[in-house]
C-alpha cells in the first residue's frame, strides 16, 4: 500500500518544494517507487526534478481536463524510481475553469486512483 505526503503551506518560500525534491529523492534512494506530483503553478519542484518546461510538456492541467491518461503524463527524472507529474503555468487557470465541473474536488483522487 502507498502512502501519500503532502507538502502544503499558504505562505510561499518556506521551503516545501525544496523538502518535496528531497525527501522524493531519498525515499527513491532507498529503493521505494515515488511519484512527485507538481501542482504548484510555478512548477518548481517539475524543474527542480530536471524537466524542461516546453510547449509540448503534458502536464497535470492536461490529466484534470481529461486530455490525456495518467501513463501518458508521468515522467522519469534522473533519479531511479523517481517520477513526476508536472506543472507549468497553464495550471494557474484551472481553479476558474473547474468551477462548473461536477465533483471538483475529487478530480485528484481519480486521477491519482488510476
């Protein structure tokens, strides 16, 4: 069974993205599978983790809007069994754009369930 860790904070610049990268980085040293899932809209921790931030990225905005599956959005970083889901600016919209979408706030859990 997995476990899930979150990293949340309304003040910005207290280093939760930093303690994400890190302690993503040593749980997957440590032989565990980890998926860092970027829902900030800086998409810090999806640099941080080595992905470049292109127009072409499929990132976790397109998985909310039911453009692509999972599998198809997940990437490998340079550390072994470290994944991410990533983040760009485009997510910063998605909050205004969701407000008419029924069950809203369990988008995440089904996309994290799949």
């Amino acid at each position: 069974m997995g476990k899930i860790v979150a990293f949340a904070n309304q003040k910005g610049g207290v280093g939760k993205t930093t303690t994400c990268i890190n302690l993503a980085a040593y749980v997957a040293a440590m032989g565990k599978k980890v998926l860092v899932v970027d829902l900030d809209p800086q998409g810090n921790a999806t640099s941080g983790l080595g992905i470049n931030k292109g127009k072409d990225l499929k990132t976790i905005y397109d998985l909310i809007f039911g453009e692509y599956k999972i599998d198809e959005v997940i990437l490998p970083t340079l550390v072994q069994d470290l994944d991410i889901l990533p983040s760009t600016v485009d997510l910063a919209g998605a909050e205004l754009e969701m407000i008419q979408m029924p069950q809203r706030e369990k988008v995440m859990k089904g996309i994290l369930d799949s």
